[in-house]
C-alpha cells in the first residue's frame, strides 16, 4: 500500500461534499494538499481544519467551465514548484433534471462536458507526463452510476466520456506506477445528490480514496465507493487490487 506522507494531492471541488471528505481523509494519512474551489474564501475554513492535522495545504480558484480559468490554475500550481504525486477529479456539475428530457438545451452538454469531461482531462494531460518522468503517481477520476435517464442527458454524457476517455489512458499507463482508476461515491447526501439520497456523504471513505493507495501498477478499474463501507483503509485497498479492469463497453 503506498504511503502518501508528504506528497502533494490535488483535490477539485474540495469545498464541499465529497470533495471535503476526501481532504480530511488524506490529511489524516499526512498528505500535503492543494484546493480547488471557485472562489478562495469556500475552502479558507477547510485550509485551516487541515493544516491543524499537521499537513501542508494551499488553496487555488477556477471556474471549470472555464478553460482559461483552468490553464490559469495550473499555471499557478507549477509556479510555486509543487510536485503533485495525486490527483483526485472530483468536482462535477448536474445541471437539471430535463422531464421534457426532447428539448434538452445544447447549454446543457456543453456545461456538463466542460466541467465533467474536458477540466478533468485537461489536468490529467497536465500532470501526467510529469508523473511518468518522476516515475509516480495516482489519478482517480469520479465517475456515476447514473443510466437509463435521459432527464439527465448531459450529465450522464459527459461521465461517459470521462470514462471512455480514462480507460482509454490506462492502456498507456498500465505496468508503470502511474496509476489511473474511476470511483463512484454511489448517491449521497450532498448538495449534488439531494436530501432524499440513501447514502450518508461520510460513508464515502476509505472507498473514494483507495485509488490513490493502490500499489500494484494496474489501471483502468472502476471503485465504487459504497463497496468498502466499514472498512479500514488497509482492508479497502487490499479488496481493490483483486478487482479486474473491464474494458469500456459501449
């Protein structure tokens, strides 16, 4: 199991949510993080509760559905020589449920496809070859188990293509230590799943997080968070590297 001690993780959509729950959880395992949010001030309390674990931290801002904002963020990073070891593509967007699902506006898909597809891949295309030259790293892409909706066409559009798109680079990575995995944290409680999901947004970990612990240089495997509940983080990874990689399947 890797040991994260003072590496450097990227964490979007932090403020909140899942995103919360995956920066206090790795800053318990002491790793250093790097915020995203759209604004400095959502993640000021969360930089705070974090550092007083004993790790570093910093935080960044960028609208994702706005690709000048996302370069800017990544600009930013490399200016302060931050190594990042873990990324975790964890902010999304789902606009609206569409009953009328026909007359789905185009504004639809293209929010969703920037902020869920190409924001994501745009930072994978950025840290990966880095990673590849240090010889390490951990990209864990959030996925969703939504199907059969049309009421929620871009949403569910955009996560396919952000699964097409990370199987498609784990066929490059596989055999190396860089590592690219999907997760699902299954229907929680957050501002994204409602009031009325089944799951408690707590019970996300360990499982959301164990793509970044994986150690047996194998990509392209889709965790499903809920499937760890009650778990310790040794037995969650354990579990995970005995499960297979599919292939995409249209």
């Amino acid at each position: 199991m890797v040991n994260v001690k003072g590496r450097w993780a990227l964490i979007t959509g932090s403020s909140r949510g899942v995103g919360y729950q995956i920066a206090t959880f790795m800053a318990n395992q002491g790793c250093n993080l790097i915020l995203q949010s759209r604004n400095l001030e959502h993640t000021r309390k969360l930089e705070e509760e974090v550092k007083a674990l004993g790790v570093e931290a910093y935080s960044v801002q960028a609208e994702l559905d706005n690709q000048d904002q996302v370069v800017a963020m990544l600009g930013d990073i490399d200016s302060k020589g931050t190594q990042v070891d873990i990324v975790f593509n964890n902010a999304a967007v789902q606009i609206a449920y569409r009953t009328d699902y026909w007359k789905t506006p185009v504004s639809d898909f293209e929010k969703s496809f920037q902020i869920n597809f190409i924001s994501p891949a745009t930072i994978c295309n950025h840290f990966i070859p880095k990673m590849l030259e240090r010889g390490f790293g951990r990209v864990i892409n959030t996925t969703s188990g939504i199907k059969n909706e049309p009421e929620q066409a871009g949403y569910a559009a955009s996560k396919a293509a952000l699964d097409k798109f990370t199987k498609d680079l784990a066929s490059r990575l596989e055999g190396s230590d860089v590592i690219i995995n999907l997760t699902d944290p299954g229907w929680c409680r957050t501002d994204l799943g409602g009031p009325k999901a089944p799951n408690a947004v707590e019970s996300v970990v360990p499982g959301i997080a164990i793509g970044a612990f994986v150690d047996d240089k194998k990509s392209g495997r889709y965790l499903p968070a809920q499937s760890f509940c009650g778990m310790t983080l040794e037995e969650a990874v354990a579990k995970a590297e005995t499960i297979e990689a599919r292939e995409y399947v249209i």
